[in-house]
C-alpha cells in the first residue's frame, strides 16, 4: 500500500532521467583531478622514473590522489564563494 502511494510509474526511465541530470560533484572532481596529475606527471616524469623514487608507480598514484583532493577542494571553494 504505501509502495504505491510513492511510486509513479516504472523505475527505470525514472533512473535514466535522473543519471543523465544529475553529475554528482565527486566525477567533476575526478576530471579535474586526472587534468591536474597529467600537468603534474608531465612536470615530474623524469625524476620520478630516474631510479631516485623507491616505486614510482606509487609514487604516480599518490600524484593522482592528491590531484583529486585539491580538485575536490578546488570545486568546493568555488561553489562556497
């Protein structure tokens, strides 16, 4: 009974709609983040790869974290202003 009284209609179309609507903050962020790392990485390539760094794998995934971190600060700032 009170299924009905809050659905209107079929579920999926209603998610479609709502996915293609709605782009939740943290994927902003994330391509932001993945822009930053590339400058980044680009900058940093040489002396991250020259043997100096223990694992620069590691080293490249901790780039990106902190990239999508500042974006997601970056993003939050500017919609607080």
């Amino acid at each position: 009974m009170i299924a009905q009284m809050f659905h209107s209609g079929p579920f999926l179309p209603d998610l479609v709609l709502g996915a293609s609507l709605y782009f939740p903050p943290i994927f902003k962020a994330f391509l932001l983040g993945l822009f930053f790392w590339l400058i980044i990485h680009h900058l940093l390539r040489n002396w991250i790869y020259s043997g100096e760094i223990w694992h620069p794998t590691l080293m490249d995934l901790s780039i990106f974290v902190i990239s999508i971190c500042a974006a997601l600060l970056f993003i939050v700032k500017i919609v607080n202003e």
